[in-house]
C-alpha cells in the first residue's frame, strides 16, 4: 500500500470515528428529567390498580420489599408516551417491579414518572 493510500484510509478512518461520537452525543437522552425540588423514586410490585379503562388509571398501589403498601396518584405522567398508565395492570399480573418517581402533595403522593424496574 502506497503512502496516499494509507493517508486516505486514516482520513476516512479518524471521519468514521468522529461521525460516530458525535452521532452517539446528539441521540443521547438528556441526563435527567426535569423533576421538581424533592422528587423521590420507590420501586416495588403493582398490587392494585384503581381505573375505569386502559387509559382512565387514577391511582395504584405499590408494595415495596419489605411488605409496606404504598399508594400513589396519577394525574399527569412526565413519560406517559413511554409507560402508559394502562401498562400497570400487566405489572399487577406478572409481579414485575416497576420504579416510581413522584413528589409529595399534602397527604398524596403524585407519580411523575414510571418505569420498569432495574434488574
């Protein structure tokens, strides 16, 4: 292989490389949800559902590992498009945990956020 030669594969090389990070940095998901001041996260098993349809859940019930119920409203979820408050029925069925994150209003507990639980 000739000096040009290898002088364009490590051009194309080092633009690949560059391409990729940069491509990786932008379609990255920003390093949090915006969450107000004193946002907490809890994880545990769906253990109710209060709902009148799929897409009508108003509250549910979460039992943490050490047995404790915990219930939690829904009003508006910051990620509804990624899990949908009808997806919690399938939780309640399958025991799969799943991670809350909410703040605390007067006596309630407000979910923002749910997610399926880290392994």
């Amino acid at each position: 292989m000739d000096r040009s030669t290898r002088t364009l594969f490590a051009v194309l090389l080092v633009g690949i490389v560059v391409v990729t990070v940069l491509a990786a940095i932008l379609l990255q998901e920003p390093s949090g949800p915006d969450l107000p001041p004193g946002a907490e996260q809890m994880t545990g098993v769906v253990v109710s559902v209060d709902a009148t349809s799929l897409s009508d859940v108003r509250a549910f019930t979460l039992r943490r590992p050490g047995g404790e119920l915990v219930e939690f409203c829904l009003r508006e979820l910051q990620n509804g498009t990624e899990f949908a408050p009808g997806h919690l029925a399938e939780h309640q069925a399958t025991a799969e945990p799943i991670r809350v994150t909410f703040v605390t209003e007067g006596a309630e507990r407000l979910a923002l956020r749910l997610e399926d639980a880290p392994s």
